[in-house]
C-alpha cells in the first residue's frame, strides 16, 4: 500500500500502483485536477503512484495547471500541422497578446484557409479524445531519435540534459519532447483559438485576440537578430561559449543597448517642447540602470535630466487602499497622491518653483523638506514608476511634453522550435539573484512573493504597454549563462519540503540546459550589472 499526506496533513492508503487519474476520478470535480505533486515532483494523471509521502493537486486553474494546458495544445496544434501538411515542422516564437505566436517552418507564410484546415484537425483530435503517451528512454536515445526524425533543434537541446532519461510524447502517432508534463489527452482543451496574424498564427486559450504592434516589432526585431547572429536556441548559445565567443558576445550585446539608447535619446533631444520622459516596465526590467544610462545620453545631448521617483507621490499609509485581507495594496494607482502629482508636474512644465516630496517608508507619510525646485528651459523630468503609462497619472499634463517609454525583458531564445523561454523566468531570474544578493532576500521569499508582483504586473502594467512612444528591450543573449553562475546554487539550497521547491526546480532545471558564464566579463555600465552586482550605478 501507498500512504499519501495531503497539505492539510490528512492521509489516505491506496494500493500500490495507483494511477493519480484514478484518485482523481474519486474526487468532486475530476476534470478540474490536472495532475499530483508527490515528494515535490510534479506529475501527469497517468502517473502510478508507488511511493508514499507528501501528496497534492495540481489543479487546471493553477500556474503548473495552465502551464501543461499551453503545453498541450502547443502538441496538438504541431500534431495537426505534421498530419496536414505531410510532416512540416512549426516555430513557437514568443507569447503575445494572451496567447503564443509562431510560423511554419517553409518560406511562404502561413494562410487562413491552411489554419481553418489545422483547426478542424484539431476538432476532430479533441472530439475523438486523442490520447498522449509518454515513455522515458534513454538520453542517448532520445538523442538518436529525433535526429533520424530530422529535428536536430530538439536532438542539440536533449544533448545539454545532465539527467539520463527523456521523456518522449506521443500524438496520433507524431512525437515531440517537451519541458514539462502533459494533459492526458486531447480532450482536456475544451476551448482556444487559432488565427492568422501577420505572417503567421495566434493560439490561445482566449477567446479574442487584441493586436499589440508595437509589442509584436520588438519582438520581430529580436527574432531577426538571432537569425543573424545564428543564436535562437539555447545550443547555439553553448556551442558559441565553448568557441571562446562569450567576451565577443558581450561585447556585441552591450553595444546594442548602447545603440538603442543613443536612438531613443536622439529622439527625445530633436524634440524641444518634451519636458518629461516617463518610464514603466515590470519587475527586474531593468528600469533604474535604463534611467540612468538615458539620463546620461540626454545629458550629453544638452537636455539637462532630473530624475524624479513617482514613489514619492505615494498617500500616507494610512490613507492608501487596502486588499481583501486588510494589507495595504501598493501595487494600486490609488495608492499614488495623482492630484499633487499633477498640479507639481504642471508646475514644473510651466516654470513655477514646486517643492516636491519626499516619501518617508519607515513612517509611511510624505515629507517636504526639499529646496524649491524650478525647471530650467535646457532641463527634462525623468519619471520612473510602475503607474508611469497608466493615462491617468499624468492626464492633467499636455500631451506634447510628454514621452513615455516601456521597457521589458523580451527574449527571443527558445530551448528548441517548440519549447520557448517565457519574458516571465528571465524577469524572475533576474530578480531572484539581485534580491539575494542586495536586498537580504532568499530565493523563497522573492518566489513567494512572485505571484502577486505578476498580478499587478497584468493589472496595472501590461494595459498600458501599446501606449508607449518607444518600447526598449533590455533582454541580452549571454545573461543567462552569468546569472546560472550566481543561482543555481541557490536553487539548490531550496528543500524538498519548501512551498517554493516546485518553482525552484523548474528554474534550476530549466538553467542546467545552459553553460555557465563567468560574471566578471559583465561591463560596469551594463544592464545585467544591476542584478548581478558592481554596478557603476549602484548607491
């Protein structure tokens, strides 16, 4: 027998050899478990349970829960394609707009009347509740496997596993790797879309697609970059370290941002009636080095910056909203003073001396104890805040002094054709090694605290992005190889037992593809400085 204990501390025995399907047919609502954790490891419906320990659900509308369900339809919507179109092979590129968005892999792209074919493909997969099958072999096999399939893409990317075993899915008789475990079969999507956008398609569970241009050039930019550069996937970027190009790469890289800095400062100097340059992006985006190195090339250009923190615009404590559980919800705009913020920058604008605040965390109230500030004609305000595109945080300002800038993490590099690295893990990655190492902040408690830095992140953040004059990416291709170097021991560190293990993992599995980087090649000046340390910018 087999003895589980549930997060409650309750147990149950079941015989040995138990599938979790099994168990969850025994539940309320079987359709809602997607999977079980035991002992910290996740796992499929169709695992048999033969060990006891520490047991619980993984439910379809929790991060693994949603993560296997875009897994899943990922496999079926490349399943579909393979028994169309004879065999021809797809390029999941990067998330957009609620959904993923990729191309055939072939020179012309992808039409309408092709998709509604994949989509009536994958209806009748759905229908017929096509099962998937996972069978472990051999990491040498595996290998062998998809080379003679002609997917060296996937066969490079097992070659990086320092574990012995892969697992391979099965779908109508196509198989695929993938990072991560799997629905069990194709009945388990009970809703997405699939359409044309651009060149190529849109696939989502949603049920509308909303088009971010501005979001979707960045990103076209960065793919195209890495065609150039011969870096897309995580084993070119290892070939390339082992060739002794990691100095080079960086090189390359950091004069990119560079290059990009110089254009968006360029264009805010040709631009005399700007008088505020106002900057948002999501967590670990990079935003304070990004603000200073722009303050520094507007310096250069005769534009005088100031910078200035919306933080300090925050209410008193105790008069800033709460959430449901009586904590105080500083992701909120409301949390800002936006009146005062308004009249001070209007002030400002227009040439009046304003005394600004200054916002006193440890008391949790906004002092005034600054000389009067006046704005001189060569001079520029550089607000840095999370509201900073939201509209109505500078509603009362005139459009034509104004800039507004978003910057975020945006990768291109995918594991494989099939496997992309979300914007998300290089956010958190990054986060969870600068706040260890300067903000006294362990691993467990920056992932604890990750959900609900998200979730403000898509209320207050990501509405406004399309809104932006000039969207910046600070992502590089050589920093995960730097940043495996701080954390992954870190990771290692995180105990089986912790609420955080399951996260933790995933990440340390997903930093053991990537050869190491040594953290001293990292110019001063550089972005990543920020989160790895020996920043010029540091206070």
């Amino acid at each position: 027998m087999v003895k589980l204990r549930f997060p409650d501390q309750t147990e149950i025995e079941i015989p040995n050899g138990t599938t979790i399907a099994q168990l969850a047919a025994e539940q309320e609502n079987p359709r809602a478990l997607a999977g079980g954790i035991l002992n910290g490891k996740v796992h499929d419906l169709n695992y048999r349970l033969n060990k006891s320990g520490a047991f619980e659900w993984i439910t379809r509308g929790s991060l693994i829960g949603q993560m296997m369900t875009e897994r899943t339809l990922s496999f079926l919507f490349i399943t579909a394609v393979r028994l169309c179109f004879d065999g021809l092979d797809v390029l999941i590129e990067h998330s957009l707009a609620g959904g993923l968005y990729g191309t055939l892999i072939r020179k012309e792209p992808v039409t309408s009347a092709e998709l509604e074919q994949v989509e009536a493909k994958m209806r009748d997969m759905i229908a017929k509740k096509e099962p998937i099958h996972r069978r472990v072999v051999s990491k040498a096999e595996a290998v062998a496997h998809f080379e003679a399939l002609g997917m060296p893409d996937k066969a490079s990317l097992l070659r990086q596993r320092t574990s012995a075993k892969c697992s391979i899915y099965t779908c109508a008789g196509v198989d695929d790797y993938f990072y991560g475990v799997m629905l069990p079969d194709a009945s388990w999507i009970d809703q997405f879309t699939l359409r044309k956008v651009h060149q190529g398609f849109w696939l989502s569970t949603e049920k509308e697609f909303i088009d971010q241009p501005k979001l979707f050039e960045v990103y076209r930019q960065f793919e195209r970059r890495g065609q150039e550069t011969g870096i897309s996937m995580v084993s070119q970027l290892n070939e390339k370290i082992r060739e002794g190009c990691l100095p080079q790469m960086i090189k390359d890289n950091e004069n990119r941002v560079a290059r990009d800095l110089d254009a968006l400062a360029d264009q805010i100097a040709a631009r005399p009636e700007l008088k505020i340059v106002l900057i948002a992006g999501p967590s670990s985006a990079g935003k304070t080095t990004f603000s200073r190195r722009l303050a520094f090339a507007l310096h250069e250009r005769g534009r005088n910056p100031i910078a200035i923190s919306m933080d300090d615009f925050f209410l008193n404590r105790e008069d800033s909203p709460r959430l449901p559980d009586g904590t105080h919800d500083y992701e909120n705009i409301e949390c800002l003073d936006l009146k005062l913020f308004n009249t001070s920058m209007e002030a400002l604008i227009s040439g009046q001396p304003v005394v600004l605040p200054t916002y006193d965390f440890k008391l949790g109230e906004k002092r005034f104890v600054r000389d009067p500030l006046t704005l001189k004609p060569d001079q520029i305000l550089i607000l840095e805040g999370l509201h900073a595109l939201n509209p109505r945080s500078s509603e009362k300002i005139a459009e034509a002094a104004k800039f507004r800038v978003y910057i975020n993490a945006l990768t291109h590099l995918n594991l494989d054709r099939h496997n992309r690295i979300t914007t998300t893990d290089y956010r958190l990655i990054r986060r969870m090694t600068r706040d260890y190492q300067f903000r006294g902040r362990s691993v467990q408690s920056t992932l604890d605290g990750w959900e609900q830095v998200k979730a403000g992140e898509d209320r207050y953040i990501y509405p406004y992005q399309e809104q932006a004059d000039f969207l910046f990416n600070t992502s590089m291709d050589y920093e995960l190889p730097i940043l495996k170097t701080i954390l992954a021991p870190l990771l290692d560190q995180v105990p089986v037992a912790a609420p955080e293990y399951i996260e933790a993992n995933r990440i340390r599995r997903l930093l053991a593809y990537f050869d190491g980087g040594d953290p001293a090649l990292v110019p001063h000046d550089s972005i990543l400085a920020e989160f790895i340390g020996g920043s010029v910018f540091e206070e």
